[in-house]
C-alpha cells in the first residue's frame, strides 16, 4: 500500500513543472537563446505560446547554423512577441562573411519599435564592412548599447538617446568621427563611454568617459602613454575632447600624463593639447634627460608636479613656461622601484626642502567600465 501511494505521488511529480506559472516558465526560457526558447514550442499546447512572451531576445549565429536558415523574416518573428516591450536584444554572429548583415539593421528597427532597453550586438565582419543602423541612435527607451567587431560604424548626423546610460564601442572605427561628439552630447543621460577602435597605428587607441554627478572623467591610453582628464561636473569639456585632438578649449581641469617611452614628437602634441589647463601632473622617464621638447607656454597653469629622471632638464625648462603657478612639486626618481628625492616648491617660495621619501604614486588608477 506504501509503495503504491510513493509511486502515485513519482507520477503526480514528474508534472510538476506544468504547474509552474508562465511568468516563472518564461524566466527559465529567458537564460535560453531564442532558437532554443522556440523549441520548446513543440513540447505541448502549453509550451506551444510561451517563447512569444518573452521580454528578450537572443539571437546566436555561427558557420554550422547560419541566420539565414533560421530567420528569412525579421518584422514576422518579433510580431509574434506578445509583451508590448522588449527588454533586451542579443545578437552575436560568430561567422567571418557577411550572412547577418543583411539582416542586422532589421532586427534593430524592429527591437527599437518594441522599446529595446538593452542591445548587445557583436559581429566577425572585416573591416571593408560598413554598418548602418538607420533606427538605433533616436530610441527614446535605450538604456545600454554594446556593438563590438571589425567593422566600420556609420553614425549618423540625427542623434538622440535621452535615456541612454552606458555606451561600449569595440569597432574598427565610426563615421564620420564628427558624428561622434554628437553622439556624446545627445545622449544627456550618459553615464559611462568606451570607445577602443580596432586598428594598427591610432596613437590614442583607447578611450573612456566617467560622467559622476560631482566629476567628469576622460581616460585615453595605448603602448606610448596614458592621459587622464578630470573636472568637476559643472565644467563639460567633452565636447572639446572629441571635436579636436589639440584640445586648446580645455582649462579648468586637472590632467595626469604617464609617458612609457620615449616619444619627442607624440609628448610634444600631447603637452601642447594641453597647453592651457590649470593643473599638471606628468610622470616620465626618457632616456635622454637633454633639452629635446619644445614646450608651450602654460598661461593658465596654476599647480604644476613632475615626477622625471634626476638630471631631466624639463626641471629646469617646465617652471619658465608657467607665469601664473603657485604650487610647483618635483619627484625625482631615478629607479622605478627604489627610494626617490622629493622637491617641492610652493606658492613661490624657493627654500630648499630636500627630503628622502618613499615615493607613493600621485596619479589616479583609470574609471573602469564594465565590459
């Protein structure tokens, strides 16, 4: 009698999943791709509907199961959702030909029309490709863009993304480069920028943008040096930042300069950028320690630190360019990781203060975004 009351409640259980509400059944199918979801679809009456109320979508194509053989209608397969919203949109394409190109700006428009909170789009395309995506940068509902891959990103001239919070740009370049201050200054939400074009020989490969309510953070970094912006959040120069690389507009801002090579030239352009800032902090260690840069004049340079070679004439040559400085520090360091020499110099006053310290590194640690 035990045994068969034990059997009939096996039996009861091995359904216990149809038992389960649609909002919970659709939360399992959500950690599954879409191709998958719609599978299920066969199972029973039940299943039969409840892929098409998922608030997502993932979309995952590669060499041994094309786009193409799955997805010939885009508008077809997303009016089929019932939700009046779609939350998040997937799409990574793993093949190195251009079978999801056709259909790429479709999904978009057809997400953006559902009010598409969140796209993540990466693609293996070369970069003769170029990709436009006519519907994504006027969506009034993105909250989170990621596109990454070898291929070219038309931008177009009508931006506008009131809700657009993170914005992550893998690619190998976007076009125009106009188009994308604009793209910076039309999106008044934003909190987070990651622009790293994927090509050989771009002197600032990297960059990244912080907006916090009391800072404005600008990171720029590749295999010569790295170069951190910040200002307090009433002063916007972002717009500066990405209109012209000389940067002659920015001044009330503090600017970190680490130099990991020897670089005359490409120093020389970075220190000329910066030429009308109020604060300086620059760390570098060449080689040659001779007068090798022609420095600007520094007109507005209030707060002046270097951290160079013992014999490094730029000791002697940065102060003669700052007629307005007050606070004038020198860190001298003649091995990366041994005791250095600390000079300071403030407010005008000459008087030696020569002192051994352990040096304790003054420039900030680069705004990390989640990638």
């Amino acid at each position: 009698m035990v045994g068969i009351m034990n059997k009939n409640k096996r039996e009861e259980g091995e359904d216990r999943i149809n038992e389960l509400t649609d909002d919970v059944l659709c939360h399992i199918l959500s950690f599954l791709t879409t191709k998958e979801a719609t599978v299920t679809s066969l199972l029973s009456r039940r299943w039969s509907l409840l892929y098409s109320m998922l608030p997502s979508l993932h979309i995952h194509c590669s060499n041994s199961k094309p786009i193409i053989q799955h997805y010939s209608d885009v508008d077809i397969f997303v009016a089929k959702h019932t939700p009046q919203n779609i939350t998040a949109f997937h799409l990574h394409c793993d093949t190195p030909d251009d079978c999801c190109a056709h259909y790429a700006d479709e999904w978009v428009s057809a997400v953006v029309a559902k009010k598409v909170q969140n796209i993540d789009i990466s693609f293996c395309y070369s970069d003769e490709i170029m990709l436009y995506f006519n519907t994504l940068f006027t969506s009034s509902t993105l909250v989170t863009l990621n596109i990454t891959g070898s291929f070219n990103l038309h931008i177009p001239s009508s931006v506008h993304l009131p809700n657009l919070n993170t914005l992550n740009l893998r690619v190998h370049s976007c076009s125009p480069i106009s188009n994308l201050c604009k793209l910076i200054s039309e999106s008044p939400a934003l909190k987070q920028f990651y622009h790293r074009p994927n090509c050989f020989g771009s002197h600032l490969d990297e960059m990244k943008i912080v907006l916090n309510s009391g800072q404005i953070q600008v990171f720029y970094s590749n295999w010569l040096c790295n170069l951190f912006i910040e200002s307090d959040g009433d002063y916007d120069f972002i717009s500066d930042v990405l209109a012209l690389r000389t940067w002659p507009k920015i001044v009330r801002v503090k600017a970190y300069v680490t130099v990991h090579f020897e670089a005359t030239s490409f120093v020389d352009r970075i220190l000329g950028g910066l030429r009308n800032v109020e604060r300086l902090y620059m760390k570098y260690f060449r080689e040659r320690v001779m007068p090798s840069h022609s420095l600007p004049q520094f007109n507005n340079l209030v707060e002046l630190r270097l951290v160079l070679r013992r014999n490094d004439s730029l000791f002697d040559q940065f102060p003669t360019k700052c007629p307005k400085l007050k606070v004038l520090e020198f860190n001298i360091m003649d091995d990366l990781c041994c005791i250095t020499y600390q000079f300071n110099v403030r407010d005008a006053v000459t008087q030696n203060d020569l002192s051994v310290v352990r040096f304790q590194p003054r420039f900030p640690q680069a705004p990390t975004l989640p990638l």
